[in-house]
C-alpha cells in the first residue's frame, strides 16, 4: 500500500482534504480538534479509483511543528501537495517544497483547495502561479488538481490523479527498517509502534533489533489499516506488537530491522545542496539533522568549496551527538535551529567515514 505524505501551508486544508478522500479525521489530538490545526502526525487510508489502497501521512503545517512534518515525509512514496487557492502560495508552502525537493521526492500530486472561493476567471491564474512555483524542482510536471473538500468539487479527479501519479509497484530488497513515529502500550498487548515500513518484509514471531539500544525482540503482531496481518511487505503503513521492550525503549526517532543488518555511527559523509531560497552553506550555526523519523543535533563540515549556482550538490560531513543507524543512500534534511529554516538536504555517501576530512574527501 503506497504511503503518501500531505505538505503545505498551515489552514490550507491538508487534513479536511485527507478526510474527504477517506473518510477518516487524520486528527488524533483534543487540541488539534480544538484549535483547528494539525500539531502531530495523522494517518488514514483510501481506496482509489483502480482498486488499489493508498496511506496518507497527515503533517502539521504551522513553522513551529516543523520537526513533526519532518518526521512524517521521510519514507514515503509520495506527496500530496495542498495550496489554498485563496491564499495562494505562502512561507511554509515554499519550505514544504524544498523539504520535499531535497528529500528527491518526485511521484507528487498538487491540490489547489478551497477552490470555490475564486471565481472561474481567477481560480486558472492561481493554478497557473502555483505550477510556475514548482518548476526547477522534483515536482515540476507534477499534475494540479483544483479541489473543494467541503463541496466535493474535483475530489474523483484528484483520486485518478493520485491513482495514475503514485508508484503501484514496491522492490522486496530483503532488508526489512521501519523508522518509529508513535509508540504507546495498550493493556494486555504492551508495546506496540508505528511507522512506514521499507526495504522488505516483516511476519508475526521475527526477531528483530530496535536500534540502536535493543538487539532483539520479538514482534507479537502486526497490524495495517486497523487490519492484523501475519506478514506484511514494504511501503506500507504497519502497527508494530513488540515483545520484551517497554515504549520508553523505542520512541520516536528509533529504527526496527534484522538483528545484526545495522551498525550505528555518529559520522555521516553526505552529498547535499541547498534549499533554493537560500543563498550559501556555512559552518557556523546551530543545525538539526532530520533522517527518517529521527531528529538531533548535528555539527556541518564542509569538505570542498560551494560550486556557483543554485542547487548544485557539495560533499559534507555531518556529526551527530548520539548513535543513529544509517544506510548509504538514505535522504536527509538540515535545518537551522537559530532561524528555524530548512537550509539543505540530500543523500548518505558512507555511513562510516573517516575521522579526518582529508581523508573523508578521498572517499567521496
């Protein structure tokens, strides 16, 4: 079941939109409900037009929960792109873009909401501005799909848009990670975790390891949609049953996989490039590093100088203050904590570099 992640500006509609398409509140928050705002992941599922499911990972949209909307479009399939046609384009939904950019997601729909709020000489000139935005990106082509979720204007346009957009097909590589979003214990089952499942296949009784900290426990059970299941395979939204380990082991952030198939590292040799709107990497600053659902502070370290033009890629090294399990080819996002911006993002080199730069530069 491909996973897909909304993106966009706060109050732009992304989780009224996810309910019209499936007839769940992503919402999972008295809060949330309360002020009208997405805060935490949300998640629900739809069937589209060709009988196939879809997941969608619902994230916040206000600057503030930017850390929680990292969180949720890591592994993903593909995303779901809301822009308020009232309102046009706007900050977050220029950040949401780079994050999106960065993270080489390119299988994306966009949905111009609130689309009967514009008459019908406008509403094709904000559609128009909104695709010029995309373009030099992942998403230039991507289809723009104007929609009302509170009238059901253009709802079975966006379905087949989603349906013909969204990889159908998912490659088994046998190494099975799921990247922990939630986990809490319901009484009589303990613990159980949630996340989006890559890279292979999990079943009821595996062993497994919960990196880094736990080298093996058992999964109980599994669940998909609110469905148990004995065996689930990758690109799917699971509900993981843990046996031997209490929620205070595997919080957000943690990483379930073979026992033995991971070895963690606080040394990342990285390619990356920078967010469009920005205008240079530089080594001085407090930065986070988002990869996967995992979040924490990083020191940057420039290897070689910034080519001119935008988007071109430099080689880095990232350091992280505490163990994170790491595969080459993983994407990454680097944010600014001082000026809480998305300065950069890109791809996992060598997990395991060497200490000296000079030696890290020889590698890349």
């Amino acid at each position: 079941m491909p996973v897909v992640a909304t993106a966009g500006h706060v109050d732009h509609g992304k989780s009224t939109l996810v309910q019209a398409l499936t007839g769940r509140d992503p919402d999972r928050w008295d809060e949330e409900k309360r002020r009208g705002m997405t805060i935490d992941l949300g998640f629900a599922w739809a069937t589209l037009p060709s009988g196939r499911r879809v997941s969608f990972v619902d994230v916040p949209g206000h600057r503030r929960f930017m850390g929680n909307m990292l969180a949720g479009v890591g592994p993903v399939d593909g995303a779901l792109l809301v822009v308020a046609a009232d309102e046009g384009w706007m900050p977050q939904s220029e950040e949401h873009l780079a994050v999106l950019d960065l993270l080489g997601i390119d299988r994306a729909v966009v949905a111009v909401t609130k689309s009967d709020r514009l008459d019908a000489a406008t509403l094709p000139v904000r559609i128009g501005e909104i695709t010029q935005r995309l373009g030099g990106t992942t998403l230039e082509g991507s289809p723009v799909v104007a929609v009302s979720a509170i009238a059901g204007d253009g709802l079975d346009d966006l379905r087949t848009a989603l349906d013909r957009t969204i990889a159908a097909d998912v490659e088994d590589h046998g190494r099975p990670r799921l990247w922990v979003d939630r986990s809490f214990t319901i009484q009589g089952a303990g613990t159980v975790v949630t996340g989006t499942l890559v890279g292979g296949a999990l079943a009821t009784g595996d062993e497994v390891a919960v990196w880094p900290g736990f080298p093996t426990v058992r999964i109980r059970s599994l669940q998909s949609s609110e469905e148990n299941v004995d065996r689930i395979g990758p690109s799917t939204r699971v509900a993981v049953n843990l046996a031997g380990i209490d929620r205070e082991g595997v919080k957000r952030g943690a990483m379930i996989s073979r026992p033995g198939a991971m070895r963690p590292t606080q040394r990342l040799l990285v390619e990356m490039k920078r967010a469009r709107y920005e205008d240079e990497f530089t080594e001085r600053g407090s930065y986070l590093l988002y990869l996967g659902t995992y979040s924490g502070k990083t020191v940057l370290k420039l290897l070689e100088t910034e080519p001119s033009g935008a988007g071109q890629p430099i080689l880095a090294l990232l350091e992280v203050d505490q163990p994170l399990s790491v595969e080459a080819g993983d994407r990454f996002i680097v944010r600014d904590s001082g000026r809480q911006m998305v300065i950069g993002g890109g791809i996992v080199l060598d997990p395991d570099p060497p200490r000296r730069r000079r030696d890290a530069l020889l590698l890349g």
